[in-house]
C-alpha cells in the first residue's frame, strides 16, 4: 500500500480545518486536508447560523461550508476524502492509516476532528434536528422567542443555558432524569428562583413528536407513568463527545472527556501535532472561534518546521 | 460628571470588541461597547482581506468592518463613541474614565484596544498604505506575485517573510538599518540560502514614493549615501505596538512589549477583566482568531457573572 508524505496534513475538514486549509494553501505550504465526509464538519447539521461574524442576517451552516471550501480552493488546497483509522505520534515524522490501507506522513500536523453533540438517541431526534431539535442554546435561543421550550440535562450548561432560555422563550421545561440538578449550587439557585423555569424530575424523554416542527415529547417517568409535553422547541444539552476514536490519546495527554489539551497556540504535548477548534481541551465551543484556532495552528506548524534542523 | 453602570463594558470595536458586542447582546447582557473612532478598528486600514473565512472572492476591510457592525446592530448592540483614558481595576466594580469627563462603571470588563503596526513614519508611508504599503506579509503576500517587493526590519517576522514572500514575488530586498540581522540563526541561514532574496545592510528607507501605488524607495545608507530602490511593493514588519495607554498595565501584569497575557479563555490578572484580539500577548494575531477570542471572552464573562454571589 502506497504511503504519501507531506510537510502538513489537516485531520478534519470543518471550519478550523478548512481555515486551516485556507491559510496552509494560501502560505503555499506543501500540505493535504484529509476529511472523511463533507466539508463542513458539524456546522452543516446547523440550520441557521447567526452569530458567525460577518453576515449580519446570519446564513445556513450549508451555505457557510460551501463558501469556506470555495475560498481554500481558490488558493488551490489540496484536500483528500479518506478516513483516518489511526495515527502514530511517536517519531519525528507522524504517520497516519487510512481505512482505505493506504497510509500518509508528515512532518507537522494538525488535528481538527471536531466533536459532536451526545443525542438522546429517541425516535424523532434526527428528523427534527434544525427544526426545533437544538444542541447549542447561545446559538439558537432568539429563534424562540415566546414560545415554550424543554431543556434535557441536568449538569451546569443545561442549567444555565435553560435560564438564557428564558430571555427569549416564554416558559423553558427543565427535565432532568434524576430527581436532583449535578450544575453547581449558585446556577441551580438562580435557576429555581426564575419564575420563568418549571422542572420534571426523574424523567427521561422517549419520543420527540412533530410534522414540520417539535410540536410534542413523549415522557416516561422512572416510576413507569407515561405522559407528553406540548413544546415547540427542545435543547438537548446531556454534553458533548469528542471524535477521538483515531487518536493515540496518551501521547496527546486527553484529558478525562477524550479532548486534548492545547497552549493558547494549538500546540499539543507532541511537538508538530497542533489541535484546533471542538477536539480542543476548552470552554467554549463556537464556528468562530474553532475558525480562529485553524489560522493559529498553521502559524504555530509553521514556526515549528522552521525551527526542525 | 455622570457614572453609567453596566454588567458588561467592551472597550474597542475592532473584530475581537465587534463579535464580543454580538455575542453579548445576543445573549441579552447588560452591555455597553465603547468605540473612540470608527468601528472596525485596524480592519478599517486594510484595503482587501482574502484570508477571513466566508468570503472566497476576499472582502474589502471596510465592508467586513461595515458586516460585522450591522450584524450586532441587528441584535440591538449598546455602542457609545467615546474614548476611555484611564481605568481603575482595584475593585470589583470596574470603573472607567472617558476624555469627556463622563464616567462608566462595570462588573466585568472586556478589553479589545488593539494594535498598530510599527510605521517608519517617513513621507508616502501613509498615503501608499494598501496601496503597495503592508504590515502583514501573511495577509497581502498573494498580491505581489512576480513582482519585487522590499522587506523593511531584521528580527525574526521579517526575515521569515521576506522568505514567505518569496513564493509568490520574484524578487525580495531585506533592507536592514544595522550591519546583521536580529533573527534565530536558523531562520538567517535560510534566508541567506535563498537566491531570491538580496540584503541592503546599513541602510534607512527615508520616504517612499508613487502616483497610485509604491514606485520606488529613497534610501540612505549610515554612511551617508543615498540612493533608490525601484519596487511594487513594502513590507515594513519593524514589530506592532499595543494600543495600551489607557490600561493599568501593572494590575494586567502586561508582557515586556505591554501586551495582555491571557489563559487559553482570555482571562487576564485580575478577576473579570477579559482581554481578546492583538492587545493579547500572543503569537498570532489575525482577523479571524480576533473574532474568535471575543466570542470566547464573553462567555468567560458570562461564566464570571454567574459565579459572582
């Protein structure tokens, strides 16, 4: 099976692998993005995009892809759909498995697999994902203003996120499947003190209903009662998986979620393995600033193959 | 003279203020941004920007300033002209004093001031910018494709540039005021290797000259000599200064060229004061990881307010 080296190859081609992407092709760099699906990555599943910097009447996840891609283009990236099975970090010059059996090297590389949202795995979760099936409130709460929305989860996002829910909706139904919140006690007071807040405790959801929207949740309670709840709208905030399953994470030093932690310039614990955007170790998920982290990363490989003798 | 409390003040509207402005009134916070010029800050002197994800025809520095605005207007941006002078961060109430006289007061407190780049403050400097003037040789190398540029400085930015630009110019001069170069070893013997870039040492550019773009550069050697340089393009990269006059740089713990250091979240020194874009103490500083560190700023805001008792 062949084997094909570059100076850098991108492991991802979402928004931090395609600015990546962009700066690497634009610096002529000798490099390859390697993506496995669609380019994209996550911001695809994304409807409607609002808070991307530079589209003041926001823009479709489908539509921002398309034009990331178009512009690394224009500066003649070089990109390769394989899926990348394994790596091992363990030399100087970094070897990647694709599932193809062909394998690729390189000397610097830069990792931007990106995460996904963990699902309550339900019937009507997939078909309604983008029409009332939300996995991030600080992207999507303004579109539900004055509407009624459920919260699922019971850790501190969900918790805080369900009171920025209520800014915009007119009631959030916080529904938690223990009989208890794990968010820290000032998030859960404030929570209990917003009028705006109801709970259903011990609960889990077992079926989002709706034609061309949510309209509707089936409920099953731990004591066996099945109920529904009318809702136009549900978060679903239970936490989010990095996709690190070809990762060597003990030489990436993962921290306990599977993310890999990074200094504030991409940099990995393996020198030339920089980290950009969700599968970083760190607070804040968003396209901007998973975009930010893919131009600092190439940056950071390039001051790194500068410095190899 | 009046005090005007709000949760959130962001200081500066360049890319980082501008995206944290979003992002706050997005979410509905108490804010207020304060912008002394034009909103947009150093993007408003950048003639074409190729390099911001989403645009892949590029997009001028005025119309993406122009987008960005509009955009947080949208969500009901707080946004007050006025320029801060000084700043007490003792307290947890941050208090801040306008040139007006007037004063404003905040819990937390993003700072997005910005930089400049270093100029040579010669004749036709300012007037040829982005017309044939750069500061960034990562954002306008693409533009100088076979043509011969001059690189003005000697540490390691511009001796790496002068490198970088030769992949798309056909010919670079690195003039030097000073007899070697300040640059890591390495990084001078590359630039020595390459046969596309020659050295003028002991040399000052002392104006640069054209009708609608550089023509050439009047030089003068410390010997006295003058003489010109016939070139379509400069890169003075003579190093960046930190918009930082009204900051207590000693409470920020600011870096030797007083710059703000930050972690990974940019969070600064001193409780509730977030710093993002080039007034960060960082390596990279580029459009697009701005508008990424403002949005991640507010959410450390945001986590910051909710711990507040």
């Amino acid at each position: 099976m062949a084997t094909t080296h570059h100076t850098l190859i991108i492991v991802g081609g979402g928004p931090a692998g395609l600015t990546a992407g962009l700066y690497a092709a634009r610096a002529r760099m000798d490099h390859l993005l390697v993506e496995k699906g669609a380019e994209g990555g996550q911001v695809l599943l994304t409807d409607w995009i609002d808070n991307y910097p530079g589209f003041p009447e926001g823009i479709s996840g489908f539509e921002l892809a398309e034009k990331m891609t178009a512009q690394a283009k224009r500066f003649e990236l070089n990109s390769l759909f394989g899926n990348v099975v394994s790596m091992d970090l363990s030399s100087p010059i970094k070897r990647l498995e694709l599932e193809s059996g062909d394998s690729l090297s390189c000397d610097a590389l830069i990792i931007t697999t990106g995460a996904r949202p963990r699902g309550l795995g339900v019937p009507g979760e997939k078909e309604l994902t983008g029409k009332g099936v939300s996995y991030c409130a600080t992207c999507d709460a303004p579109f539900y203003r004055n509407l009624h929305v459920a919260v699922i989860g019971g850790g501190n996002t969900a918790v805080q996120e369900a009171a920025h829910l209520t800014k915009f909706a007119d009631k959030v139904t916080l529904i938690h499947r223990r009989d208890e919140l794990r968010a820290t006690k000032i998030v859960q007071e404030k929570a209990f003190a917003n009028t705006k807040i109801d709970f259903i405790w011990d609960t889990n959801v077992t079926a989002i209903e709706g034609k061309d929207g949510v309209e509707q949740l089936r409920l099953l309670n731990t004591n066996g009662e099945e109920s529904t709840l009318q809702v136009e709208g549900i978060f679903i905030l239970i936490g989010v998986m990095p996709n690190n399953e070809m990762l060597p994470l003990t030489d990436l030093a993962a921290d306990q979620g599977g993310f890999i932690p990074t200094d504030c310039e991409t940099r990995t614990a393996v020198p030339g393995v920089m980290a950009a955007g969700d599968i970083r170790s760190k607070e804040v998920r968003q396209v901007i600033n998973a975009a930010g982290e893919g131009a600092t990363a190439v940056l950071a490989a390039e001051n790194y193959l500068t410095n190899l003798s």
